[in-house]
C-alpha cells in the first residue's frame, strides 16, 4: 500500500508512540526561542543545540533565509506563543550555493512552461547571507522582538557553529 520508505517510517513511529506515554508539553516553547535554519538533512537542530521537544520552534526552508513565509511564522511565534529570542543558522556546503536563481527558474520554465514567482534565494558565501537573513529581520515590522537575534554558520565538516555578526564584512 506505501512504499517501503513509508512502511518503516510508520513502524518507527508505533516505536515511538509505546515510548510516548502521557507526556504533554505546552504549544508554547519552554526556551521562548526560535531557530531558523537550513532544510539540509546533514543538520540534526535539536542535537547541534542541545534542545529538546518543547523548547524551540524550529523553522526550516532551503537556505535557512528569512522570507515572507518565514516572517510570518516567526510573527505568530512572538506574538502568539511568546518567544522573544531568534537564532539563524546557515551552513558550509549548502545546496543553494550550487544554483543561481536565474538558471533555475529558466531550466523550471524550459521544462513546465512557467517561470515560478517565487525568488530561489541562492547565494555564494553563507556568512553573507546569514547577514543577509539578520538585517531581513530587523526590518520587518511584524516581528517585534528584535533585541536578541543571533546568527551561526554551521560547518558540516567540524559539526561547530561559528558566530556572524552583522557589522562582519
């Protein structure tokens, strides 16, 4: 009936709900944070951080960028659930470096006969674009708690996140 990708993710999850008992965690994160990182499946976000369920929310997208998507759950996260502290996490070797938003779309176009409207958001230099992403959020209007964003590249080789200001050039 699923494929064999879904199968065992089904029994891994039986698995998981005999272990899971009764436990409730509140819809509101314990930490009061947000992390906004890379979709990439090499980055465990809980284990580089140390967290766990019910601590954070965890944004991710391809790039970890900060889009409107991205500012509209960081909004609710604030202003719904209370977080008050954002960390941004890029890394070393992402897929976005390998692209460029123009040729993507053209290939897209070239094979469905519509160019998305949506911006790719590739980009050459992590550090740069976790900048990028830092100076994105502080401004926007919608997100209000701006006093403790932080900002990390993580390097896939070392497993280490290494800081990125906004004033670094």
């Amino acid at each position: 009936m699923f494929s064999p990708n879904i199968d065992e993710l089904l029994q891994h999850n039986d698995a998981h709900a005999e272990r899971h008992g009764r436990v409730h965690l509140d819809v509101a994160p314990s930490r009061k944070l947000s992390v906004v990182t890379c979709m990439d499946s090499r980055m465990d976000v809980f284990e580089i951080l140390g967290l766990r369920n019910g601590e954070a929310h965890v944004i991710r997208n391809a790039g970890g960028v900060i889009t409107d998507d991205v500012i509209r759950s960081l909004c609710l996260s604030q202003r719904v659930l209370g977080t008050a502290e954002i960390v941004l996490i890029h890394h070393t070797d992402c897929g976005l470096e390998k692209v460029t938003d123009d040729e993507f779309k053209s290939a897209l176009e070239a094979e469905l006969g519509v160019r998305p409207q949506w911006a790719v958001e590739a980009f050459t230099d992590p550090y740069a674009d976790t900048r990028q992403s830092m100076r994105r959020l502080h401004q926007t209007t919608f997100v209000p708690n701006k006093d403790h964003i932080s900002g990390f590249v993580y390097d896939v080789d070392t497993g280490r996140l290494i800081e990125v200001k906004l004033d670094d050039s």
